[in-house]
C-alpha cells in the first residue's frame, strides 16, 4: 500500500517534492512493490534483509551494492 509514501510526502517540511524526484530505498521485496505502486523510482539495497536475486526479482530501478551507491542515482 503506498499511502505511508503519500503520507510522507504531505508533510509540510517536504512540501513540494513531486513523485517525479523521489527515490524509495528498501532492502526487500515489499519495499520494491510498495516503490512501484507509489510510482516512485525503486532503488534495492543488497546489504539489508534480502538477497541481490530476490531484490532482482521484484525489479528495482536501480541496485546499491553499499550506501555510497545511492548518490549516483542522484541526478543534480
């Protein structure tokens, strides 16, 4: 269910932040689908709960094999 991600983003200190520049970071399968049911871009963390292939299957837009790979889906 991606109401918790609405939720979050109807708070007033993020007031203005569109779907379009968000990034949802989770480390399962739930996060995955609740990412793309919020249409927002899923990024996978391999260093959390399930495995690179399990993530894989739940098609993130993006993998991160260790923090610091997040900034690069940051585009600036």
């Amino acid at each position: 269910n991606p109401q918790i991600v609405y939720d979050i983003l109807s708070a007033p200190t993020l007031a203005g932040i569109a779907l379009e520049e968000t990034l949802y970071v989770g480390d399962s399968d739930v996060d995955m689908q609740t990412a793309h049911n919020a249409h927002l871009a899923a990024i996978g963390c391999t260093w959390g709960f399930y495995k690179r292939e399990q993530l894989l299957d739940n098609h993130p837009d993006y993998i991160a094999e260790q923090p610091s790979d997040i900034l690069s889906f940051i585009q600036k």
